[in-house]
C-alpha cells in the first residue's frame, strides 16, 4: 500500500503525518521551503486546550516550555477596565507560542518516526488520481514522481492541491488587516493578554480602532493594532509611532526601554473551499478555510482537521475505503467551520460598524467585550471547539441511550481511566491510536486492584462485547464522569468525540454504534465517494 502524500509541512502538514504515523500509515510530506522554518516572532500562534493536548501527545513534549500560558485576560475600553479574567488552573490557558517554535517542535519529533519522509524543496506542479490512488509530480533540484494511496492538500491560502483539483474557494478578501510587532519589554500585567479598545491617546476618527498584547517567553510581546479599511502601507515610521505611543499610553506617559524584533502586516481573509474532498484528495487548514477575525484563531481549526482526518484515513489505509467514512471528514469539518465564519461574518458588522444607534444602546459596550472576549478566548460561536451532533456517523434509534454531561458529537472529558494492562492515565491519552474506545463508568473500582474487578459483574459481558465489535476498540475503566450513573459505558471515537453513552452493557446498541462509527457495514467500494461526483 503506497504512503499518504501530504502537501505542505506547515504546523497542520507536520501534525497529520505524526497522526498517521502513530497509526501506523506511512507518509511522505511534500516541502516547498528547505526543511526548516525562519524565526518570525511576529508570527504566533494561540492554542486552546484540546489542540494542545493533541501536539503534546504526538510530539511527546509539554508545550509549556515552547510558549506561555497566559495568566489572565484583561479587556479595557478607553480608560475603563471591562473585563478580567484569572486561569487558575494553567491547562485552561490559551497558550501563545511562535510559530517557528511549534513547526520545531513538530518536526523534531518526526525526525524520530520511520514511518515518515520530508522532501525538501519539492513543490508540487501536477497531480494525476485513478481509483488506485494518486500520482503526484513535483519541481525542483529534487523533482520526481510521487506515488500515493491518497494525497492531502495542506498547502495553504494558495494551495496548488486546491487549484489542480479546480475547487472554488470563495468568500470574502481583507476582513481586517493588523500592523504587528514583537519586542522585549516591561508591561504593566505580567502574563496577561490584553485587549484596549479605543485607547485615550487615539480618541477618534477611524484609526481609533483597538490594540491587542499577548505575551510570549522571555519578556517578549506580540502587540497587534487594527489597521482602518484600506491599502494603506504600513510604514516603519508610523509602525514606530504607534509602539512608542502605546508604551507610552500604558506608562502614564514614559516610554519603557524596548527592543524591536519582528514586525509584520497581518491581514485577515474569510473563505470556505466549495469542497474538501475530491476522490483520493482532501482539503485541511488554510487550503480549505480561512477564518481569523475578532481575534479567533484559524490554525485551531486546522489541527482539528487533521485530527478528525488522520483516523479515518488511517482505517481505508488498513482496511479498505469506507466512502461513507471519507465523505464524513468534509460533512463534519465543513459545517462545523462554516458555522463559526458566519457567527463571525454577523458579529463583524456590530463591532466594527462605528457609530449610529447601536453607540447608545444601554449595554451595547459591554456586549461587544463580551463578543471580542469570546473570540480571543476560544468560547463562545466565535472560538468554541464546537460538535458534530449532525455527523453523519451518527447511530440512530439506541434503545439504551442515556443522556450525560457531554452531548454525543462532542469532545470528551479528560477523566482518569484504568486502562487494560492496570495502569491509571488520563483519557486523552488513549486517543489517536486507530482504535475506538469503550469506558465503563464503575464507581469505587480505582481502590482496588484491576484483578480484583475485571472478572467480576458486568466485565466479562462488556469485555466480550468489546471484542466482537466490527472495528478494534479498547476497554477502559474510570471511576466517574460528568452526568453519568454507575455502569454507564461510552463510546469514543480515536480523536475524542463521543459517539453514544448506554446504560450499562448492550451489545446490539454498542455494536450498531460501533458499526455507524467506522461507516456503516464493511463492502467492497469499486467508485470513490460522492464528494468527488
């Protein structure tokens, strides 16, 4: 079986090779650039919680000490303090890193995996698929064919995978545009990200706008100011204004000492390819959306997409095209950030609008904080993780379905679980091995050695049922989970979304369960799936 072709050695590129190597598919990722990234600190990255988690466990590296939690969020308008917010538990945090740091991070750890060939300087100028699979050719001193069993566009705004496989990518150009600086100084809120709307030392007009300061390691800021609508250049002496009189501002008029590092035009674009799959090739990160206002962060999504994509593939790779399964990947990845790019697209006009009526609404400012506070914060429509509640793998008519604190479609907690050789580890990471999960919610057996409970009650049953499912699957334990009653059993898929919850063991729902998962019933596929019709 030929190796996945990946398209891209971006931080999405890297992650699904790793994703897929852990599930034992080999790859070969296509690399324009010469192997390895040029510092940028102007050019960041924030990451919630459940992406984190997903580089930690296939890098293997706590990415605390790549980039920095932030210790509290704190939003001012004009000279008034809106809003703070304190994270007290540091895993709650966003964590800010460069993202230079975590492309590093990525590939050392690829650096280490068989399973995995980064080609250097190979830009991809043609594509050929059959129902075989997919030939690929690139250009440069190392140019050749690449033979692949399927190929994954993640190449970008302006990805070539799109554009040879004539999939429109509409939406709209400009949404907003940032001047960026990264520099070493002192602020006044150590650790704290800061959003300053309408700050004093700009009191009008449409360059009023807003700032916003995230802190990175060793002192260093990422500052970001909204640039008004326009073409306007940005040049190095209003970028210098604008540091020295926002230092200024946040020092009662004294401009600290600083050290400029990085600078940089950021501008920001809506749009949504038509497709994600096209046969034997799919779509992920900026090749299929682009999203980033309001402070919302696009490559979020896009480890999202490799998350979801990695396990499906891995399963055609090893056992055979389900095209239910594969067409899955765009149904649930599609809609769910569709969905947040009109949130945003609505929200855009409310807080970037200026004045009129709105100006005077009781209330209204408050409002728009709360709205840019959900963006920056990953909550809320604008940044949620979000659900896939309508997938189309989900099993209907469970008789023993039984509601608990997480709604299927959703990710699942990080509850403590036994696993089957007895040791304690945390749900999460179980994850990502190809295999579903099964977890029996069984109070008080954490007290008591495994021996001791695995041949008693309802175990041999469950552990017979979880054995003859149409998929593999691993048997996990945990004391409790939110919402759930004693002999309650969840289904998780291998990225961490819950699929049903029962009460206690039924075999014919978790195998129905199980089956609609994976994509309904093994058959033999002669045509690729509908999304490429």
């Amino acid at each position: 079986m030929d190796p996945v072709i990946i398209v891209g050695a971006g931080p999405v590129g890297l992650t699904l090779a790793l994703a897929l190597a852990r599930q034992e598919v080999p790859s070969v990722v296509l690399d324009e650039g010469p192997g390895k990234d040029e510092p940028r600190l102007a050019r960041t990255v924030v990451l919630r919680e459940d992406t984190v988690a997903l580089l930690e466990r296939l890098t293997g590296m706590p990415l605390d000490e790549a980039g920095l939690r932030w210790a509290g969020w704190r939003s001012m308008r004009r000279k008034q303090v809106m809003r703070e917010i304190s994270f007290e538990e540091a895993e709650s945090a966003p964590l800010h890193v460069a993202q230079h740091v975590l492309t590093g991070a990525l590939r050392a750890a690829l650096a280490a995996e068989p399973l995995v060939d980064i080609a250097a300087d190979s830009r991809l100028d043609s594509l050929e698929q059959e129902p075989s699979g997919v030939t690929a050719h690139t250009r440069g001193p190392n140019g050749t064919w690449w033979r692949g069993s399927y190929l994954v566009g993640c190449d970008g705004p302006r990805s070539t995978v799109r554009k040879l496989a004539d999939i429109r990518f509409p939406g709209r150009t400009a949404v907003e545009r940032y001047a960026v600086a990264a520099l070493r100084t002192r602020l006044p809120w150590d650790g704290e990200a800061v959003l300053h709307r309408l700050p004093p030392w700009r009191t009008s007009g449409p360059t009023a706008g807003e700032v916003v300061a995230r802190p990175l390691p060793d002192g260093v800021w990422r500052l970001d100011w909204l640039l008004p609508p326009g073409k306007d250049l940005v040049t190095p002496e209003v970028l210098l204004t604008r540091i020295r009189e926002t230092l200024a501002g946040w020092h009662d008029g004294t401009t600290p000492p600083y050290d400029l590092l990085d600078t940089g035009v950021h501008t920001v674009h809506h749009r949504l390819a038509r497709r994600w799959r096209s046969g034997r090739l799919f779509l992920a990160g900026d090749a299929a959306h682009l999203l980033g206002t309001l402070g919302t962060q696009g490559l979020d999504e896009g480890l999202r997409d490799a998350d979801n994509l990695a396990w499906k593939l891995a399963l055609a790779w090893h056992h055979g095209p389900r095209e239910a399964l594969l067409d899955s990947y765009q149904a649930e990845r599609r809609a769910l950030v569709a969905a947040r790019l009109r949130a945003a697209d609505q929200v855009l006009p409310l807080l970037r609008g200026g004045g009129g009526l709105r100006s005077y609404v009781p209330g209204a400012t408050r409002g728009h904080d709360a709205l840019l506070t959900e963006g920056h914060l990953g909550r809320g429509p604008l940044g949620e993780t979000g659900t896939y509640a309508d997938s189309p793998l989900a099993p209907q008519h469970l008789e023993a379905e039984v509601p608990v604190a997480t709604p299927p479609g959703a990710q699942v907690e990080d509850v403590r679980v036994t696993a089957e050789d007895g040791s304690f580890v945390q749900l999460r990471e179980r994850l990502g091995r190809g295999a579903l999960l099964v977890v029996l919610v069984a109070p008080g057996t954490g007290v008591w050695e495994r021996k001791h409970w695995v041949t008693a009650g309802i175990m041999p049953r469950l552990a017979a049922a979880v054995t003859a499912l149409p998929h593999p699957a691993e048997l996990l334990v945990a004391e409790e989970y939110p919402g759930a009653a004693a002999h309650t059993v969840l289904l998780v898929r291998p990225d961490g979304h819950l699929v049903t919850a029962l009460s206690g063991v039924r075999p014919a729902d978790l195998y129905a369960a199980a089956e609609a998962t994976v994509g309904g019933p093994a058959r033999a596929e002669a045509t690729a799936g509908s999304a490429a019709k």
